[in-house]
C-alpha cells in the first residue's frame, strides 16, 4: 500500500477486556516495529519484528502484551486483561530492512475505562 | 539505559528561525532523526542525518550533528504557522529511542 495503515483508528474498551490492534506495513517492508506513545510523552518502543520473527521484544512491558506476525507482512499486537494504565497511542511504523528509515502510521488510540 | 533528550517548549515569530536541540547518550547510533507530529495525527518524517556526517540541508531545514558532544538540532529557515507542532528527535542503533519532544508554537 501507499502508507503504513492501523486499525482501528480509535478503541474504547472495559478494564479486564481483551483488545486486538492491526498494523498493516508498507508493501514490500521486511521490518515491522511497534511503538506506544502516552500523552505528552514520545513513543516508547516494544518489538520489532524481521520478517515473521520477533527479533526484539525487550519492550513489551508485562506478559499481558503480545505482538504477532504469521506471514511477514500483517501484524497484531494482543493486550490481555486490559488495564487504565494501557491507554495510550499504539504506533506501528515498518521499514525496507532492520536499521533503516521506519515509516508510521496513523496510530491506533486506546482508551482503557 | 539510551537516552534523547529535548527542550519541551520553544515559541517562535512567522518568519524567524527555529532552532530545536537534542542531545543523545548512544554513541553506536546509526542515523538521528527528526520527526514532526501535528495534534491527534501520527509521525512525519522530516529528514535524518548518517551519524558520519555532520551537517544536512534539505530546503527550509538544516540538521547540525556534533557527534564527540553527542548534540543534534535541527534549524527550521523562515517558520511558518505551519510548521506549529511537536517535533521529535530520534537516535537509531536499531530501535528507535525518542525524545519526549519539542512543541513549537509560531506566533503570526
């Protein structure tokens, strides 16, 4: 595609709830990272993924995250048992290799009541 | 831990010069970047520098790089009311490390 697309552009769920956020990378990019960003903060990474692999996770902050990438191209980042702590900006960006130029998207807005 | 580090505020006249600074603590940072972010809206991508070079130009844009003080800034030429906004600064060596970010506000 043109951009790097997320959905779904805003999620409001319950404390405890299950969520699901997609990030759709730029056509042909190998590397995939995600990203959170609370208010007033700048993004604060979690995993990078090269191809299907995870090849640093070292920032996903509990076991309750969870990020997926099955065929080298889509990604999902799983937050289990929901906290109000976990409401932030989830950004996802994707580049041509590892330690290239990383492209963002529009980011996905969580709010946790 | 890697570090980036902004000022948080920096106001401006349309038509002066901005200049917003970073410093950073990873020395085996590959390429430094500047990143704008416009309200309620995801990043842009302004323009990066080699950590092997020292300066950039790329139109109204100028991106000074003193890698022994580990200081990047990035001069912003004749600042329109457009160019309000938070710009980021980011130091790779793989992951990105953010800086908490630079608001700038361009008063006509």
């Amino acid at each position: 595609g043109a951009g790097v697309s997320q959905t779904p552009s805003n999620k409001v769920t319950e404390k405890g709830k299950y969520v699901e956020l997609r990030c759709d990378p730029i056509s042909g990019h190998t590397a995939l990272y995600w990203y959170r960003q609370s208010l007033g903060q700048g993004p604060e990474f979690l995993i990078y993924f090269q191809g299907t692999g995870a090849a640093d996770d070292s920032g996903l902050p509990n076991d309750r995250f969870f990020a997926v990438r099955p065929e080298g191209s889509v990604s999902t980042l799983k937050i289990q048992r929901t906290e109000r702590g976990d409401s932030a900006v989830y950004l996802c960006a994707s580049s041509n290799q590892g330690r290239e130029t990383q492209y963002f998207g529009p980011g996905t807005r969580l709010l946790v009541l | 831990g890697e570090d980036v580090e902004q000022s948080l505020f920096l106001s401006v006249r349309e038509g002066d010069s901005s200049v917003i600074n970073c410093t950073y603590t990873d020395s085996s940072s590959t390429y430094l970047y500047w990143y704008k972010q416009e309200p309620g809206a995801g990043l842009q991508l302004l323009t990066y520098i080699f950590s092997n070079m020292d300066m950039k130009q790329d139109q109204r844009l100028t991106v000074l790089l003193n890698k022994k003080d580990k200081h990047l800034s990035l001069r912003i030429a004749d600042t329109q009311t457009g160019d309000s906004a938070i710009y980021f600064c980011a130091a790779q060596g793989g992951k990105l490390i953010f800086g908490q970010g630079t608001e700038l506000s361009v008063k006509p």
